[in-house]
C-alpha cells in the first residue's frame, strides 16, 4: 500500500500509526478489488450493520462451521437482525454500536469507527477497509486483516480468509471485480450482477451471489454509479449512514470558510481509534468501551 497526503503542506498530519504497521508481514494481508460506483456508496454500507444478517444471510449461516477468526466474530449477528444502532461524533470522524440481544441478560456491542475521510475499524478489531475514489463514479476497496499471533497472509489462513468473504483471486475475476477485470465482466444491471435466480429459487443461497463482499458489491452498484438521493428517507437503523452524511457535508462548509475538515486538526490521536466488540450488562454504557474516542478527549 501507499499512503499519500493531498492537503495544504502545512495542515499535513503525523503518519497514523495504525496497530498492524509493527507486525511482521505474515501477520499482515492486504487485498484490493474495484467497483463502479460513487466511494460514498460503499461507504454507507460499510457503516450499516443492519444489513449483515440479511443481505449476507450465506455467509453468516457457514460461520457456524468455520474455524476462522474471522468468521467466529461475526456469526452471532443472524440471531439478532434488528440491532439497536446509536452513533456519537469523534475528533477524527465517528463511531457508531450496533446492540444486540445476547444471553443470560447482556447485550452484543459492535462499535465500529470511522475515521475521515475513507477508513472504516471493523468492530472485530482485527480488520480494516479503507474505500478511495478513483474517479466519481469507480472506487477502488482495500481490505486489511492482521493477527497478532497467527500468520495469516501465509497458506493456509490466507486462501481460508480470502475465500470467505469472495475476495480470493478466483471469485473477484469471476464476479468481474478482480483490478484487471474487463469492463463488459464487471457486475452490471446487463448481467444481472451474475446472480445466480436458480440457486434462490432452490433454496441453496439467499442472494444467488458467491461471497460476502460481492453482495454489498451487487447492492453499492445497483443504486446507480452516483445514486439520486433526492427521494432518500433513512430510518432509525440509518443512523451512522446519517452521520456519515454530516461528517462530510461538514468537512466541505468548514473549508468553504477557510477551516479545516473534520480529522484534520492539531492534536488528534488517531492512535485511539478501532473497532471492538464486547457483552454488555444492561447497567453498562457501550460508551466506556471506548472513552478515548469522545469528541475533545485528550
């Protein structure tokens, strides 16, 4: 990967010191694949975790019998598919929970941050996505796995994890999302975004898409390259979606008057930002979970 700043020279930041840059690089894997669409699109999915225990219904229900970390964090997700979602604004952009009903009495939190302006702490905590315009209308998605143990961007944890979520070098070309993937293969409304209807009508795949990655794909993209938000009315569970909103339209009214966007100021200590889950007793704040995250915490 290569980092590069874009801003005035004088506002530039000090490098984030994100958590996987002191591992070694078996414990690092890093992939890219590209999609036709606007980058704020893919990001309001990533920031939605009401949508994980129906549109990726496949994936959820073969974590039960999966091995991988990766796939263990995120199976309890189907038993609850109306999570309570709150959000609360940071220095370097947001986090928002997602709260679901677990046993004997706690709650699920899955507190997933934002950080301006394109990076998103999976709530596993061992995961990071980070979505860049390419240009308006096509993204290019990084994902970011690291383990503090395991060598996970060695055989056979790399093909296990890749091929979980789809982005395993076989199911990005065949869906057409692969870097190198031609124009006429790549998911489109012409080809039906390579839906499978007999496997749906059979009961063998709740989307007729092959991974979990290549259904928030199919979703990102059927809205239009840039989606007409005109007649857009969120809901309770759009919480963050609508936070995310704010953070930008935000960031774009401060430098109009000559500030700077939100993230960008002196001080900030990206250092506290990630993603977590915890059980919660019902007397007990999803916020203690991350005290450092509130906006002007030291």
């Amino acid at each position: 990967m290569i980092w590069t700043y874009l801003g005035p020279a004088e506002l530039q930041p000090a490098f984030p010191d994100w958590s996987w840059h002191s591992l070694p690089n078996p414990q690092v894997l890093v992939t890219h694949h590209s999609l036709d669409c606007n980058f704020v699109q893919v990001l309001e999915g990533l920031v939605d975790s009401s949508h994980l225990g129906i549109l990726h219904n496949n994936g959820l229900r073969a974590s039960l019998t999966s091995d991988l970390s990766y796939a263990d964090k995120v199976a309890s997700m189907q038993f609850d598919l109306a999570p309570r979602i709150e959000e609360e604004g940071t220095d370097f952009g947001f986090h928002y929970v997602a709260l679901r009903d677990g046993l004997n009495g706690f709650r699920e939190a899955r507190v997933t941050a934002f950080v301006m302006p394109c990076i998103v702490l999976n709530p596993n905590g061992d995961v990071a996505t980070i979505v860049v315009p390419a240009s308006d209308t096509r993204s290019r998605f990084f994902h970011i796995w690291w383990d503090a143990t395991r060598p996970v961007a060695e055989e056979p944890l790399r093909t296990e994890t890749l091929r979980f979520v789809g982005l395993d070098a076989q199911t990005m070309q065949a869906y057409g999302i692969a870097a190198d993937s031609t124009a006429a293969r790549r998911p489109a409304r012409s080809n039906r975004f390579h839906q499978d209807r007999k496997a749906i009508r059979t009961n063998q795949s709740f989307s007729g898409i092959t991974g979990l990655v290549e259904e928030d794909v199919a979703v990102s993209v059927s809205g239009g390259a840039i989606r007409d938000r005109s007649k857009e009315m969120l809901s309770i569970a759009d919480l963050a979606v609508g936070r995310l909103h704010r953070v930008y339209l935000d960031s774009v009214r401060r430098v109009l008057g000559g500030g700077v966007p939100i993230g960008l100021a002196t001080g900030i200590d990206l250092a506290v930002a990630r993603g977590l889950n915890a059980q919660l007793s019902d007397a007990k704040d999803w916020r203690s979970l991350v005290p450092l995250h509130r906006r002007g915490a030291g």
